[in-house]
C-alpha cells in the first residue's frame, strides 16, 4: 500500500512540474524530439497521458493520499473517465492531523475515510481560472456536502463544512481525466 502512495505521490510531483510550464514545454518537446532528445519526449507524453492517480503518485509528495485512495477503493474511480477536479491534500497535511487520525481512518477505510476523501474530488475539470470566478461560492463534492471558495487576488482558500480554511499552494496539475490543485491541509466534511 505504501508504494502505491509512493507512486502516485511521484506521479502528481511529475505533473505539477510539467504543469509549471504546461503548453510550453510540449512545444519545446517537438523539436528537442528531432534534436535526438526522444526519450525526454516521450516521458513528457506519458506524463500529459497519466490519469489523477498515476500524476499523484509521480508526484512523489502524496503518499498519504495514494495509500488512502487505495484503502477506501477509490483508485479505479479516480482512474476513470471524469473528468474530475481533486484538490489534493500533501503529506505534510495528512501529517498535521491529530496523532493517529491517518490509522483510525485506514481502520475503517468504507466510512470516514471515504467520506473525506470524496469531499476533495469535484466533478468536472475546473481549472484556477474557472475557480478565480467562484468566490464566495459553495462547490458541491463527490461526496455530497460543499465547501466554499474563496478567492483574494492571487490567493485562493477553501472552507470546509467544520469551518476550517485551507490554502490552494498549487493548481492546474492536469492529468488524462481531469486536474490537481494541491493543498495544505486537509478538508473535513462535518463540525
């Protein structure tokens, strides 16, 4: 379990650099491919072609997350059509939890665990520029509760039905169906 979360980790690490420099950096593969680079072409491809769960793992800094999706049974969902829209909780988020709230929810991974971890996904690929224009607004999660947007110049937070805010540090990961933001801590989806 440990190393599927250290692979999707790797993989959403992969795509939030290639995302960096998304559009750009395929126009720079074409040449640098007739230039004897292929290889670093075809990585490139495979990275644009990886769906959520393979980003995440690449990422390398969402092992918590992959070993949570894998435990709750969620990674062929997220491997699936979409397009989904997963604002991803790091390593250090999982961390900052109270002392031993990773375990009780790995425990029983059909109940809390998944009722969290479908709070993070939302239908549809909502990009940052889609989501600079929700301010104020609740989002309605795979799970079925919301939280709410809100967005200050370039700073974007969510607030969780506990009430709590968490800072988006990263968005616009895109994967084969849908995109990543990342974020600092986790969302709850109850007081």
């Amino acid at each position: 379990m440990r190393r599927t979360l250290s692979v999707v980790a790797a993989i959403t690490l992969s795509l939030g650099l290639a995302a960096c420099g998304s559009d750009d950096s395929t126009d720079e593969a074409t040449p640098a491919e007739t230039s004897s680079s292929a290889p670093a072409t075809t990585e490139a491809t495979e990275e644009a072609a990886a769906d959520i769960v393979d980003t995440a793992v690449a990422a390398g800094d969402f092992t918590t997350l992959a070993a949570a999706l894998e435990a709750a049974g969620l990674v062929e969902t997220l491997k699936g059509d979409g397009p989904f829209t997963v604002f991803a909780p790091t390593d250090d988020a999982f961390a900052a939890l109270p002392e031993g709230t990773v375990d009780t929810l790995l425990e029983d991974p059909q109940g809390d665990l998944t009722d969290i971890l479908t709070y993070h996904v939302v239908s549809g690929k909502v990009m940052a520029a889609d989501v600079a224009g929700l301010d104020g607004q609740e989002v309605e999660t795979l799970q079925g509760a919301t939280f709410t947007v809100n967005v200050d110049g370039d700073n974007v937070t969510l607030t969780d039905a506990a009430g709590n805010t968490v800072n988006v540090t990263q968005t616009d990961i895109e994967a084969s169906n849908g995109v990543i933001h990342v974020i600092d801590a986790v969302l709850m989806p109850t007081g």
